[in-house]
C-alpha cells in the first residue's frame, strides 16, 4: 500500500532519514564520539549537533519561510515569525545513545499557530517510522495505528521517565512511581520520550507519563497519539501540555484512571490536594527516619 502522505510529512521524513543515517555511521564507532555535558546528566554529542543541522537544512530548502524551535540551537534558524514552526529533536535518548543501548530516535513535528498537524519519529536502529498528519491518522511505516483496546490500568504496561537534573523533586517522583507501580501490569522508563510516546500510539503501551520535558521531546509523539485513537495532556487531564512540562498520554480508559492518580502531583492540582501530599511525603520522611533509628539501635 502506497500512502498518500502529505507533502510536508514528506519532507520530514527526508530530513529524518537524513539525521538517521548519520546517527546509524556514528553508533557504528560510538567510543570516538564527542560527548559534553549541557547541565548535571544532560549530554549533547556532536552527533545531535550534525543531525540537527541537516535537518534544519532540509526543512529550509522546502520551507525557507518557516519557524525553527530545534533542541540544541533552540530558534535561531528559520523565520522568526512565522505561523509554521517545525520543533527538532534531532537525537531523542542520546543517554542511551552514548551508551550503545539502541533506543533513540529523530523527532520532527510541525505546529501551525502553535497546534501540531504533522509529525514524524523515526528510529534509525529498527528503521521504524512512524508518521502523522493531523485529522488524516497515525501510520508506523505503511500500516495505520491504533492505540491498544486494554481499558484497565491494571493489565496495562506504563512507561515513564525518571528524574535526572539537580532540583528534580525526587520524594515526590518515587511516590507517584509508587502509586502507579502498584496498579498496572508494568512501569518501564525506555529513555526516549518520543518513542515512548510512539509506543502508546502503537500500542505496544497502553499510557505513558513524564515531567520536565520539553516541546521538541513530546511535540510529534503527541499527535501520533491522538491520531492513534488515544489522548494526551497534562497531569489534571487538560489538553494544553507543550509547555508546561507534565505530559500524560494514554488510551483514553487508561489514560482516565491515570488522571485519578497522577492528578493531585500536577502542578495544576488544587491547593487543598497539594497540601494533603506534602503532609503524607512529610509523614513518610519522618516514619523513614524513625525507622533508620530503629535500625541503627538495632545494630549498636
């Protein structure tokens, strides 16, 4: 079956094959990649850099006319006011990546007045590519998606991110991993946003949560959701999310019982329910240390 893809989807898919092959020749020799460090855990390759520039180059060449929001040179190319922005992850999991563990991704979406309409992920080690235009569905290479059909939190797979940089709020992380851990069929955190998200679109997930993430990590994989058949917000169950760094995406059953859950961590949450979890995460710090005394009483 031949797609009848949309031109800028196209164009996309160019660009990410582009980014994809360079990223393939450096995993092929990854000990010789330059690696620096951006803040605390947070690494940029000169890999991301050569991706990103190519595909910067491909998109302007088709669209000289059109906005730029890339991760690593932010929007310093393209129009400066333009209606069409493409937002670039060129290299989404570059952890992984310097590692050698093959689960990354090139991340390439179009907002138009700041809606996402066209999106494409692509991972270069399987040669996945997963494709979206806004109204028209989601497709992994020539096959449309479908969000899976689970309806019960307990017998789905959730993936996750988990906090790396200096001032994450760790306590609370580990409460909210708690608290769904022991309501589903698994928590995974494969480290790349994009493909997480491409997953629950898949179906391969049935819901995935994170905080702290930026537009260029969730911006393509949160159309390929929603085309998909599944839903995508913040932690309270608001549509807006690009910005605000809380991102929930799910089946739309699952994704309902996640909100119940993860609803009162949001930053959205009312004052009333933000108090109730300072004054648990207070309670259990203070029975933590408690015991810590039992135990090193225990011990003496």
């Amino acid at each position: 079956m031949t797609l009848n893809l949309h031109p800028m989807v196209n164009v996309a898919i160019k660009a990410a094959r582009t980014a994809g092959s360079i990223i393939n020749r450096a995993a092929l020799d990854i000990e010789s990649v330059r690696v620096s460090q951006k803040k605390a855990n947070d690494f940029v390759t000169e890999v991301d850099h050569a991706a990103e520039q190519a595909i910067i180059e491909t998109l302007l060449t088709a669209y000289p006319g059109h906005g730029i929001l890339a991760e690593e040179s932010g929007n310093e190319h393209g129009a400066k006011d333009s209606e069409f922005v493409w937002i670039i992850d060129p290299l989404d999991g570059t952890t992984n990546f310097i590692h050698g563990l093959p689960v990354y991704c090139v991340s390439i979406a179009l907002a138009v007045r700041g809606k996402v309409e066209q999106a494409v992920v692509y991972d270069p080690t399987r040669n996945d590519l997963f494709t979206a235009t806004k109204g028209r569905g989601a497709f992994l290479n020539d096959r449309r998606i479908r969000v899976s059909k689970r309806t019960q939190l307990k017998e789905s797979l959730i993936s996750t991110g988990f906090p790396f940089r200096q001032g994450d709020n760790f306590n609370q992380y580990l409460q909210m991993m708690g608290d769904v851990m022991q309501r589903t069929a698994g928590l995974r955190r494969p480290g790349s946003a994009a493909l997480d998200l491409a997953y629950v679109a898949a179906g391969y997930t049935e819901g995935f949560f994170e905080l702290g993430l930026q537009p260029w990590d969730v911006a393509a994989g949160s159309l390929l959701v929603t085309e998909a058949g599944g839903l995508v917000g913040n932690f309270t169950g608001e549509a807006e999310f690009l910005d605000q760094q809380e991102i929930l995406a799910g089946t739309p059953r699952v994704y309902g019982q996640m909100v119940s859950i993860l609803g009162k961590y949001s930053k959205f949450a009312p004052a009333g329910e933000k108090a109730a979890l300072r004054q648990a995460a207070a309670a259990q710090t203070e029975a933590a240390a408690d015991g810590e005394g039992s135990v090193g009483d225990a011990l003496l």
